[in-house]
C-alpha cells in the first residue's frame, strides 16, 4: 500500500504537465518530441534540442532550457560536454504560452545574438500553482502509453 500523501501524485502530475507543455513549446517551434527532455530532480526541468543556429557560433547547437525557478533561457552547448552556456532568459512568467517562446527564440535567431546579458530572475511560486499551470496541456494518452512502455 502507498499512503496518498506521497510525492508519487506530485511527480506524475508535474511529469504528466510538463512533457504536455514541452511537447506543446516544441511543436511551436517546429521541433519534434524527441528533441525534448524532463528531469525531476531538484529543480524541475526541461530540455528541448533546437534546430537553430548563431550566425556568431556556426558550430553549436542551441538549445532551450526550463526549470521551476527561472523558466525558460536560451543557451549554447558546449564542445567539452559541460553544461549549457545560457545567453538570454526569457522571464516574465513561469509558463508562458508556446507562442511567447517561439516569438522568443525567433527574436535571437533573427539578430544572431540574445539582447542582453543573461540575468536570471527568481520567478518561483506556489508549487501547487505551477502543477495547475503546467495540468493545462496534460495529455493523458500519451503518458499512459510511455508509462506503460518504461514502467
């Protein structure tokens, strides 16, 4: 028997949310779901590949990262596999619609360069607040079947 107080809710609530909204975000982008990833550790966060690149950095890969504290940035990878490199935060909300994100990296994409040096800003709420927002774009069918597949 699991008693119902357990994190086990929380994280398949956040894990059925989150790869709803990254899904969303990705298709926005015109990237598809297997450029994204979810880890929910301590922050949660999210992964997705971009097919973009630089004009100033011709040779990296792009990409956008998601966590519960700062939500979206944009960064570079690196060649010696350390993490990320963030060049611009797109701040504002936690969750913003996909449209705001796309219209966020189109905006990098186009100059070539983030408008302003990367500051993270705390944009941290209530977590009860950030499951509800992220259940918005919940898909059930699909994690019942990757459910299914892993466990």
């Amino acid at each position: 028997m699991i008693p119902l107080l357990t994190g086990i809710d929380r994280d398949h609530g956040l894990w059925c949310g989150l790869t709803g909204y990254l899904a969303a975000v990705s298709a926005a982008l015109g990237a598809g779901e297997e450029s994204c990833t979810v880890d929910l550790g301590t922050p949660v966060s999210g992964y997705v590949a971009l097919d973009v690149r630089l004009r100033g950095h011709p040779g990296r890969d792009m990409a956008l990262l998601w966590d519960e504290r700062h939500g979206w940035a944009f960064a570079m990878e690196t060649h010696s596999g350390e993490d990320l490199l963030v060049l611009a935060y797109l701040g504002g909300e936690l969750v913003p619609a996909p449209s705001r994100v796309r219209r966020f990296v189109a905006g990098i994409h186009s100059t070539g360069r983030p408008g302003s040096a990367p500051v993270p800003v705390d944009l941290r709420g209530d977590p009860g607040e950030l499951a509800a927002r992220l259940l918005r774009y919940r898909r059930d069918e699909w994690s019942a079947s990757f459910l299914s597949r892993t466990g």
